[in-house]
C-alpha cells in the first residue's frame, strides 16, 4: 500500500471508525501529543483533576463505591490530597468478581462492553470497559509507539491469539471472521495464531513475514522469543526485514531473551505493559525505562515489605467512568525507577525499572526468603541445549523443571550444573527434571515461565 494509505488511515479511516464508536478520538490524541511534553508537577495536576472528578460520579452512580465510601467514613470531598487517596482501600480482583454488577454506573457518559481477562492466574473474569477508556488505551499505544518511529497504519505482522470458540450457527461466525478480515486489511497488518505455534507455523511466519515487509512485529513475549530462536537455530538471518523494531507484550520478557531477539532481527525489543481490564499502562522508551500512561492511569507501586526493591502494582482508571477500577491490584510485581533518574527527553511522565512478573511468578522458600524468576532464566542462559524451560515450585523444597531442549535430553554435565547450582543458592531443594518435545501453553495462549503453586 506504500506510505499514500498509511496516511489516509491516520486522518480520514480510523478517525471516522472511532467516531461512529463515539469515541472522542481526535480530542484525546490533541490531549496526549501535547501531554507527553508537560512535567511532573502538570501531569499530577491533570491526573488529580479527573480523579477528583471521577470520584464524585461513582459515588453519585456505583453502588459499590457509593458503599465503599459510606463504610469507611471518606466522602469525595474528602480527597484532596495524594494521601487522602491513599486511604481508599486497595481493590482485589475477588472483590471485583463477587460483586461486578455492583461496579457498573447508573450514567456511563459513554456506552460499556463486556471484556474477559486470559485467566492467567485462575478462572477468567469479566470487567466492562467504557469506550472513552478504550480509546484512551488506543491513544497511549500510539504515541508510545511513535517513540519508536512507528506510525498508525505502519504494515504490522501480529502473533497474538485469535478466539477459536464458534458461537451457535453458521451466521455468527462468518460473520465475525468476515469482520475480522476487514479489520486486518484496514489497518494494514496480518496477525498469526499465537494460541500453539509449531516449528511448522514458524516457517509459514517467517516466509510471509518476508513477503509481508512489515515495519515492526508485535506479539506475544515467549512466541516473538521463540520465533528469534528458530530464526536463530536455522541460521536464518532477521536483519534482512529490516524490522524498526519487535513489540513484546502480554508476558515476561529476560534479558538472555531479549539479547537473542535484537541479535536475531537488529532492532530494539520495545516492551509494552498492559492488561485486559485495564489497556496500556507503561511502555519502554529509549532511556532505558518504561514510561506510565499518568494522563490516562494512576499507578502505584506499593511494597508490603519496605525492604523489597519490587511492590505490586494497583491501578486507577481514569477514564472509564461506566465500570471504573479504583486503587485495584493487578497481582503484578514491578520493580519503581525512583527519582534519581530524569527521562533524557525531559518527559513527566511516571517510571517503572522493570517489571518483573505476576505474584505467582515469585519462589518463596520456607525461611521467607524470596527469589525471582530471573534466577532460573539466568541459569539456562548457559545450558546451550535448552530451547525452552518452564519451573514449576509444587512446594517449598520440590521444584519440576521441563525443558524443550535441541537434542534429545539434557547432557550430563549441563544436568549436574543445574543442580548444583539451584542447590546452591535454594538450598537442599528436590529438583525433578523432565525433557518434553513441547511445553504447553496456557489457554489463554500465554506461557509462564516460572510459577509457584506455594500457598501465599
């Protein structure tokens, strides 16, 4: 399509699309491109503004917070400052899912849909997103990936998982596929199932990914990983697509991973953090860091031991006004910037060093000790005949290692270093180790590299 229609997308198409979703797309992206250059202190007085705001309709319209804030003695009027908000109770997903009728207000001011979450730590749940909340997400993916010198309408190859569940009949389905395609040829990119990809569909991605010329990958973390490494294992060389850059999202991304991406294709790996409740929350920018989305979110990080250098992440929408989620745990574990460091390009915008993955990523050992999954990632970074690994703490002195490996097991030496060095640093640990030519995936399509099962 050259650059003529990538042009037409981003002024007239998508514009258009937007508004006949009433979403107040082309105010947000004024909003957004002007905020990205305003300090701190602007920023917070922004954030603060709607938040104010916010609070006031939800007591007017949601039961649940009208009930929240007559339970604890807060009223909005009350929050006027940052430590005011702090005294609203943190909300958990099960919270949420015990009464998620009650989350929805009186008065959207912009019609809800219903969204369901991969499931990823238990059973799926299901939130309601506004539309001024989804554009706003569509915003702060477009700029930040403006960052990078990629463009709405950019041609695009996307790994992500695609629903296979029909519903009832022939029409419906159709229907949907048909909706789908369109969408696809619009915004000018081709995704590929991420939901099980063999060696088989990695050499159908990587001959239309040449044919394609896309000007960037997006897509799951472990399947762009995986993809790099099968380009890699076949001395296939990815500098020739001449990649601006691979957008990860969804999942953990190591940093022996993200070497064997760049190394692959001779690009930056840009990280995108997100979720399905909530949309983009941070995204990489080439200081080093990950920038949050502070005009559109508030995000916390928040330690229960001060001694730890990672907290959980809790999140405020501000722009979902139907069914918003106030001070909510999101059960990921990040690790904060702190303010010693300014952005290179003077942004305001809040920062996040890493983050690190969800609350079951973590292994606890019984003397409380707690070790991140990076250590077991680190570890295989020198077993050159693992492709794959996943960890998997049934209690607090048994781990289950599998491994995809290039041959058919794992060679002696490379088990007795494994061992001896888990044991090393775990302790007397009983390690079972188990070599498979697949290692499943979850159902929402993701792959967890490190899990515990230890009750927390």
């Amino acid at each position: 399509m050259g650059n003529f229609y990538p042009r037409i997308l981003r002024t007239w198409i998508y514009p258009l699309a937007q508004r006949i979703q009433k979403r107040d797309y082309v105010t947000m992206v004024a909003e957004a491109s002007k905020n990205q250059f305003l300090s701190c202190d602007e920023l917070q007085y922004i954030q603060f503004r709607k938040l104010t705001a916010l609070l006031v309709h939800v007591y007017k319209t949601v039961p649940y917070y009208r009930y929240m804030f007559n339970v604890t003695g807060l009223k909005p009027e009350d929050i006027r400052t940052w430590d005011d908000f702090h005294q609203i109770p943190i909300l958990t997903v099960e919270q949420y899912r015990e009464k998620t009728q009650e989350f929805i207000s009186s008065e959207p001011r912009t019609p809800i849909y219903p969204i369901r979450t991969s499931g990823s730590t238990g059973s799926p749940t299901k939130f309601y997103l506004s539309q001024a909340a989804a554009a706003s997400a569509n915003v702060s993916r477009m700029r930040a990936q403006h960052w990078w010198g990629i463009e709405l309408g950019d041609r695009e190859i996307r790994v992500w998982p695609i629903p296979t569940g029909l519903d009832p009949g022939i029409w419906i389905p159709m229907k949907k596929l048909g909706i789908r395609f369109l969408r696809e040829k619009l915004m000018n990119r081709r995704t590929f199932s991420a939901n099980e990809i063999s060696p088989e569909d990695m050499q159908r991605l990587w001959r239309f990914t040449k044919s394609y010329c896309p000007k960037y990958l997006f897509g799951y973390s472990s399947v762009l990983y995986n993809f790099a490494a099968y380009l890699k294992e076949r001395d296939f060389d990815g500098r020739c697509l001449n990649l601006i850059a691979v957008v990860a999202s969804a999942e953990m991304l190591y940093d022996s991973q993200i070497r064997v991406i760049e190394d692959v294709f001779g690009c930056p790996v840009v990280n995108e953090y997100g979720s399905t409740e909530v949309g983009v929350i941070a995204y990489s920018f080439p200081c080093g860091e990950l920038h949050t989305m502070d005009d559109f979110i508030i995000v916390e990080i928040i330690k229960s031991d001060p001694q730890n250098e990672f907290g959980e992440v809790v999140i405020t929408q501000l722009e979902n006004w139907g069914s918003p989620l106030i001070r909510y745990n999101l059960q990921d574990l990040a690790i904060p910037a702190g303010d010693t460091k300014t952005c290179p390009a003077g942004m305001g915008f809040g920062k996040i060093k890493r983050v690190i993955g969800r609350r079951h990523d973590l292994i606890r050992l019984s003397s409380g000790r707690i070790v991140h999954g990076q250590f077991f990632s680190n570890l295989m970074a020198f077993m050159p005949s693992v492709r794959q690994f996943q960890v998997v703490q049934k209690e607090y002195d048994l781990f289950e290692i599998t491994v995809e490996t290039y041959s058919d097991k794992v060679p002696n030496n490379e088990e007795r270093y494994l061992r001896t060095r888990i044991r090393q640093y775990l302790g007397p640990v009983e390690i079972k180790l188990r070599t498979v030519p697949n290692i499943s995936r979850e159902s929402s399509g993701k792959f967890r590299s490190v899990r515990s099962e230890v009750k927390q």
